[in-house]
C-alpha cells in the first residue's frame, strides 16, 4: 500500500522539477475563452492551456482553487485524477469536434473522473457546470482575445 504522504511527495518532487506549481501553465497570449456555443455562455473567460506532458502532468497541483470565470483545458486528456489535491473541481470532456462528451460535477480530492470518449478536458470551479445549464452534446468553442493589460 503506498502512503498518500508519499504520492504527495512524489508530485510534488515532479512538480518542481517541472518549474514549480503554476510555472508550466502560464496563461497563452492572447487569453482563450470556452464559450457553450449551444447555451450561449461562457464557461470560463480565462483558460489556461496544458499540452505538454510537463503541464498535463501537473494540472492544477500545488493551487488553492480556482477564481471565478477561470478554468484549465487539458489536451490530450480523457482522465483525469485529484491526487494531493485541496478543492473540488467541475470537469467537462469534449471529443474532437469539441462536443460534450462526459460531465463530472464536484468531483473531490483523491477522486477520479473520466471519459471514455473524450479527447481533451476542461477542469472548472465547481458550479460552473449546472449554472451554464452545460449538457451532454453541447458545443464548446475556444475563442481568443487580446491579452488584458497586467
């Protein structure tokens, strides 16, 4: 049996490795949006974008939570784990026409989710999925906008 103080230690050993919690994740310029295109909202204003297998990695390890209007799009990704994690989190898996494929409401630390047809991951504060009424076979289109002045 492996001691989650260990597996803890573990990501956390690969996270640094990798740059430090947040540092493979820095947000793209410009900012990508995740509009419902089928419901007409947005579900995050502000997405941050993992694709190398460093990011992917890490997700969102080493975070406090996630602000409002924010969110993590993780691609490749059809699972996804809460290990040494300290919030829950909305998922959303789209298929490669980016069509809702699986939902997983507050799913909590050391909890698992997945989608066997799902080719990318959107990892969202927890409530965005039942107040942008998102469902199955919805739409999600990935827009992007100039940078916001920092």
């Amino acid at each position: 049996m492996v001691c989650p103080g260990s597996v803890c230690f573990v990501f956390f050993v690969l996270s640094w490795l990798s740059g430090g919690p947040g540092a493979v994740m820095k947000h793209e310029k410009p900012n990508t949006a995740a509009i419902n295109v089928t419901k007409g909202v947005a579900l995050a204003s502000e997405l941050e974008i993992a694709k190398s297998f460093a990011a992917r990695s890490q997700g969102l390890l080493g975070r406090s939570g996630l602000k409002p209007d924010t969110g993590l799009l993780i691609d490749p990704c059809s699972s996804i784990h809460m290990w040494c994690m300290r919030f829950a989190i909305d998922v959303v898996f789209l298929d490669k026409k980016n069509r809702v494929v699986g939902l997983k409401r507050n799913v909590k630390p050391w909890g698992m989710a997945w989608s066997w047809r799902g080719t990318k991951t959107i990892e969202l504060p927890v409530g965005v999925i039942a107040s942008t009424r998102t469902q199955l076979g919805d739409i999600i289109a990935f827009q992007t906008t100039a940078p916001k002045p920092e």
